[in-house]
C-alpha cells in the first residue's frame, strides 16, 4: 500500500548516495512527435554533481499506467524527476495520479495560488489589460497549483508557475526551458550532501580482434578482485573512428580504479590483442 502522506524531501538524507531515477510522461515522446531531450540532460545535470542515473522510464498519457509508475516510485524510497503532464489541460494527469498513488486528496496550494495570481497579473499588466481574478480562464490556470495535499512547490524561473514535490519524488513541466532549470534546482537544494564530484572515474582502452565471450572470465575476476569496481564492455562493429572494436574499462571510486585498470591491462596480455587508445571520464 502507498504511504497515506508525502516524506517532505528536506527530512534528514540517509549517509548513503541515494538512487536517482526518471520518468518521462508523454504521448507525444512515444509517437514520436517530439524526440526527448530530458534523458541525457538529466544524466549530465547529475554526472556534473558527481552523481549517476539509476534508470529511466517511459509513459504516455495513461492514468493508470502513470499511477503505477509513481506507486512504484513513493515505494522505491529512491530521488525520482517526473517531466511532464502538470499541466491543467484534459491530457495532463500527473497530478491526479500523484495524490492516487499517495492516497491524499488534491488541494490548491496556497503558494503556487500566490504565485500563479501574480504570475496572471503580470502577464495582464504586460498586454494593457485589466485583471480580473474572478475571470473563468483565471480561475481555470490556478488548477495548475493543485497538488497532493502535503507537497512541497519547485520554483519555475522561467514563468513563475511551480512544481511540486512529493517525499523524494518531484514533479516538474515537460518543457525543457522549465524542467531544467528546476531539477538543477532541486538537485541544489536538497541533495548538495550527497554531491561527490571527484567520486567517480571511468578507464578504458580499445581492444581490437576479441570477442566478449572471451574477455568475460577476466572481466569477472577483476570485478570479485576489487571491492566496488564495475567492469564495462562496448563493443562495436561499425566505429567511424576505431571500426569494430571493444571498449573495456573499470569504473569506481578513483582510487580502486588505478589499480583494477592495472590488472586488466595485465589480463589482457596473454591474449596477444591488438591495443587501441586509453581513454580516461570522470
């Protein structure tokens, strides 16, 4: 069963990195009528804090589908970004599926009301017109400040009008322009404790002429030989740079890595393989 009330992400954080994960909520995505922009920039907001995404998934426009994602997503316990569908159109069901999940009625939040008022007051002054909060389009654009009873709003620089956040789930415009600069500042904060920008190393170099079946054996035993290492494998057949290949490295904290790397180089010799170039992400 979901929890009956959000955790408000400003709760003490646990010691340990958290997982991050995304949904991204769309028909539009799926039909391809718009290609997703959020995966890799999400992927770069967390790398540049020292921080990595745990998985990423897909929804269109489908209440019980997205219901069930962000079910599993309170469940998780883990720090999840949801794009998309806050909005107050007939298609946008994020939020009525965020308070179904929860198990929370939705209400107008006073905040996002203040800021969504001001936000059309403004908007009114910039074309000469005069504010009438009384107005049925007004009062139709505040449904975009009902949230989950006990959200917590994410500001929105770029027109005022918030998201929200649930526990360690946040809910933010599918809109990049809005989205990004959001997430950057959620990440900001509530996660600052957990950023470790110089945590995090990749080494890798290029091997020619092997097959991953080959290289599995020692790809385990460097795993088993050091604690918290991760070995990789990325082979490719049609590089434009280094044709068919296999990019094997080592990633983890920088420290292990020196040595893991060094093993590997040294497991691959009886291979007799041909060497390609080093390469070295943080």
């Amino acid at each position: 069963m979901p929890p009956t009330s959000p955790i408000l992400p400003n709760q003490p954080a646990n010691s340990a990195t958290p997982n991050f994960g995304l949904i991204i909520i769309g028909d539009e995505i799926l039909s391809g009528k718009r290609a997703d922009k959020h995966l890799p920039k999400v992927i770069e907001l967390l790398k540049t804090r020292g921080l990595s995404l745990a998985y990423a998934e897909y929804v269109g426009d489908d209440p019980g589908r997205i219901t069930a994602a962000l079910q599993r997503a309170f469940a998780s316990g883990e720090v999840v970004f949801s794009t998309g569908g806050i909005g107050a159109t007939p298609d946008d069901h994020t939020r009525q599926c965020a308070a179904r999940a929860l198990g929370v009625e939705l209400a107008l939040h006073p905040q996002a009301k203040a800021l969504i008022e001001q936000r059309m007051q403004n908007v009114a002054l910039e074309q000469g017109k005069t504010y009438d909060p009384s107005q049925a389009d007004n009062l139709h654009r505040l449904n975009m400040g009902v949230f989950p009873q006990g959200a917590q709003i994410i500001p929105n620089p770029y027109n005022q009008i918030p998201g929200f956040s649930c526990g360690q789930v946040h809910f933010v415009p599918g809109f990049p322009v809005m989205a990004w600069p959001m997430i950057e500042w959620v990440l900001d904060s509530h996660y600052r404790a957990c950023f470790a920008k110089d945590a995090w190393l990749e080494r890798s170099v290029i091997v020619f002429g092997a097959m991953e079946a080959t290289l599995t054996p020692l790809m385990e035993t460097i795993e088993h030989d050091f604690a918290g290492i991760k070995v990789f494998s990325l082979p490719s057949v049609d590089h434009p740079q280094y044709g068919r290949h296999i990019e094997l490295g080592v990633k983890g904290e920088p420290q292990a890595v020196a040595g893991a790397f060094a093993a590997l180089l040294e497991g691959l010799g009886p291979f007799h393989l041909k060497l390609g170039p080093e390469l070295v992400r943080s």
